[in-house]
C-alpha cells in the first residue's frame, strides 16, 4: 500500500510539475553520489545505485526513507546506562586463552573486541538435532521456573506448541514468577492477534511487540528481531533455529518435514542470553532496572570447553557485520572442512571467497540448503548461485524431506555456531540476530552427526541446471538482492 501511495504521489506530481522533475533528478543525482561515497558493502552499493537510475522517483524516496538506520538518542542512552551496568558487575572474569587453540583465539578476541562478550567455561551444552526433542526438555525446564522466565522469538503463531507454553508461563506468573516476552511484530503478525500483547499482560506476563508495525514508512522497520532466546532463572537457556510455531515441532508440516536445530546452555554462560534479552526489553521500555537479580545464578557445570554467546544487529550496533565476519573467520581457519546448513543461500563477495579459497586449500566444504522452499524467489535465487561455488569443488547439498531451517556451522570437529542468522543479506545486514560460538565442547561430535545425517537423508545437486529463463531472472533479482 506505501509502495502504491508513493507512486501515484510522484505521478501526479510528475504530470503537473515540470520543475518536479528537475529537482527530483538532481536529489537523484545527489543520492546516487551519497551511495559512492557511504561504507557499505559492494553489493549494496549496486543495488542503490540500479534502483536509483532504473526507478528514480521511487528508488530516491526508498532510499531516503530505508538505507540511513540509526537508533534515536534515548534507545542510545537506554544501551549505554546497560552497559555501564553490565561492566560494574563484571560477572565474567574467568580467562578462556589457555582453553583455546591460537585460531580459536583469535576467533574469541574478534567477538570481543567488538561486541564485549566474553567466553565461558564451565557451561554444559546439549543439541538437539529436531525440534520435537528440543520441546520436551524445554517444557519441562519451564516447569521448574521459580524466579524468573525470559522468552525473545521472531515468531509466536498460534497453535498447540504456544498454547503448552503459555499454559505454563500463566500458572508460573500467577505464582509470582517474573515472565517476560519479546517478540517480533513483523514476524509474528499474520500469526497470532495484533492484541496478543495486551492481552498477556493482563494475565501478568510482561509482553512486547518489538518494532510494532505502523502505517508509514520508517528506516527503523525494516530491522526485525530475528533473534531466539530463552532464560529460566539465570541457569538455563536455549537459542538455535526454532520458533514457537506448531511447523517447528512437525505438528503441521506446510514445506514437509521441517528440520531445525537448537542448544540448551547450563552453566554461566547463561548470563550472556540474560544480559542480551534484558538490553532488548530495556531499550524497547526506555527504562533501565538494577540487573544483578538476574545474573550470576548459575552453578559450575564442570563441562569441557568455551561457550561464547553473542548478538548482532544492524550496522549502528556495532558498526560491524558480526556474524558474517564469525562465519568468515571459522571458513578461513578450516583445514579438514567446513560444514554449513542454511534456509536461504544468498551471499555477499566476501562469503563466497571464503568458501572458494577453504575449497582451494582442500577442505571439504559443504552446503546444506532445503528441498522444499518456504520462499520461493529467495529459493530459486540461492539455486542461481550453486554454479558459481560448485566449480569450485563446493558441495551443495539439499534436504530431500523438506525444509531444513537450522543455521549451524561446525568446523574440524573443535569448533561450530549455532545461532538464528541465516546465510543471507537480510540476516547479515539488517536483522537483530544472536548466536555461540563454541570451543571445543562435548556436543560438537553431536552436531557432527547431525550433518552426516542431513548428509545422508539429502539430495547431492552436481549438475544441477536452472532453465533458462529462471536463470536470466535470478540474475537480476541477484542485483537487488541486498536490499530485501
């Protein structure tokens, strides 16, 4: 509906305003300048620079309104008192160095120079390799709530998997438990009632919708909070791939068996999840409360290797493509291989050379995407660039009984991430993302298996060939595909 509303205005105003169209090729001409000159990532230049001169009128109004996102003084003022928070306690003081090799090391002191975070030890780490196995233990952990209960998820969708949820986080808030929940406006809106949150926080339950969809267009719209984190007081978390929607748990299967993954952290590297879920309720609260109650609970677990959480938002968190970079570093310490599962495969040049040089050196790299799309241009685009990589010596991989959505990375069997960014532009560049990076770690042999499994149950696609006039589309889609 904006998009029909900004082009008739510039319709209109083209059909009566000859000096219109002066001034809007000259701010067009300007903007395109901007975009030469701005830090950005190759690929999106291109694709300011094609919408700008293919659709002036339009594409100068979009990017006015889309590629200038920043976060306003408060919500900068809200961060800044969290982290002066976060520092005061210190609640992580342990050194990881002589738990790690010297290329984990530097994976480690990348993640904190930049975000802060630091590794744990002493954090038990369980994988699930489906989400049916994940929503056992994660009800039963819910039960045993008796402080406080965090949830942070892209998607809520009304069904039986939210209902058991919430029919426990009601009698745990009826009982004084501190429930709160943040989820995505955007991600959960043609799921669950737009007076969901309302509705919850009558029954106590402290809700928010985060970025709450508005009827104009708004910079700030367009980063959705992709993240999935759960707390349950202070001692254990999950994060991974998996919504609260019936899909996620095979309950009702849209794309045939949906195949996604999950961690339970036990142990102090819990704190890292608490710390992330409270900077987000904060800022979208704009008020700041004491947070050592909620940190510091957990007990030792004695369990081998680092555990290393961390978040990723857009550019203005920290001026840094985070995640991207997580995966970059890993691909370019691999010397056995380098496996990834991904539901989207469109990456940026710097990816891509990753990839291609791990290849070149001998490693065996891997792919695993799905069989059955859930979107079906993001789909056929990623297909346009399975050439590309498989000339290379890249093995793509899709999974035969349907939709794999995991977004896991494991490397020479010592180290993996599991997190809930996707191997694309909007993951990468504009969502508010989490994930861990982890060292070393028992279940690491666990995600190992996972794959062969993925490996086993998918369909090898050398040879693969787009018809012709698929593959001309996807390649102008590819132009724009950094601004989806």
């Amino acid at each position: 509906m904006q998009i029909c509303v900004i082009v008739a205005v510039f319709l209109v105003l083209n059909i009566y305003f000859v000096i219109f169209r002066y001034v809007t090729a000259a701010a067009t001409i300007i903007a395109a300048a901007s975009v030469l000159c701005r830090d950005m990532l190759p690929e999106s230049k291109v694709s300011w620079l094609a919408v700008l001169v293919f659709l002036p009128l339009f594409g100068l109004t979009v990017y006015i309104l889309f590629s200038f996102n920043t976060i306003g003084k408060k919500e900068k003022s809200i961060v800044k008192k969290f982290k002066e928070q976060t520092n005061a306690l210190a609640f992580n003081n342990t050194p990881v160095e002589r738990y790690l090799s010297p290329e984990q090391l530097i994976q480690s002191d990348y993640i904190e120079s930049v975000t802060g975070r630091r590794g744990y030890i002493n954090t038990d780490v369980r994988h699930y390799p489906y989400g049916e196995r994940f929503f056992a233990d994660f009800l039963n952990d819910l039960e045993s709530a008796r402080d406080f209960v965090f949830l942070e998820y892209f998607l809520l969708a009304e069904g039986e998997m939210l209902s058991r949820v919430l029919s426990v986080l009601e009698r745990k808030a009826a009982l004084g438990v501190d429930v709160r929940i943040i989820y995505d406006d955007f991600g959960s809106a043609d799921r669950i009632n737009p007076k969901y949150a309302a509705e919850l926080n009558k029954k106590g339950i402290k809700t928010i919708r985060f970025n709450k969809m508005i009827p104009f267009p708004a910079a700030y719209q367009n980063n959705r909070n992709h993240r999935k984190i759960t707390v349950i007081d202070g001692k254990i978390g999950y994060t991974g791939g998996i919504n609260i929607a019936d899909e996620y748990i095979n309950l009702i299967s849209p794309y045939g068996v949906w195949k996604d993954t999950a961690i339970r952290l036990e142990g102090p590297a819990v704190d890292a999840l608490s710390t992330a879920f409270l900077s987000d309720f904060f800022s979208a609260e704009k008020a700041v409360e004491p947070i050592d109650r909620f940190v510091g609970k957990a007990e030792n677990m004695h369990s081998r290797g680092v555990v290393l959480p961390f978040c990723d938002g857009p550019k203005h968190m920290y001026n840094r493509y985070v995640t991207e970079n997580a995966y970059i570093n890993l691909i370019n310490s691999a010397r056995r291989y380098v496996w990834i599962s991904t539901p989207y495969l469109v990456y940026d040049g710097r990816i891509k050379k990753s990839l291609v040089a791990a290849a070149e050196r001998g490693a065996d790299v891997r792919i695993v995407v799905p069989h059955i799309p859930d979107k079906k241009l993001v789909f056929e685009i990623g297909r346009n660039n399975y050439k590309a990589l498989q000339k290379y010596g890249i093995k793509i991989y899709e999974y035969e009984p349907g939709f794999i959505h995991a977004k896991q990375l494991v490397c020479d069997g010592t180290t993996a991430i599991v997190g809930t960014a996707n191997l694309d532009y909007r993951s990468l560049l504009y969502n508010y993302e989490n994930a861990v990076l982890l060292f070393n770690t028992d279940c690491i042999s666990d995600i190992e298996k996972d794959f062969i499994s993925v490996f086993n149950r998918s369909v090898l696609m050398d040879g693969f060939e787009q018809n012709a006039l698929k593959n001309i589309f996807c390649k102008i889609a590819r132009t724009i595909a950094p601004l989806l």
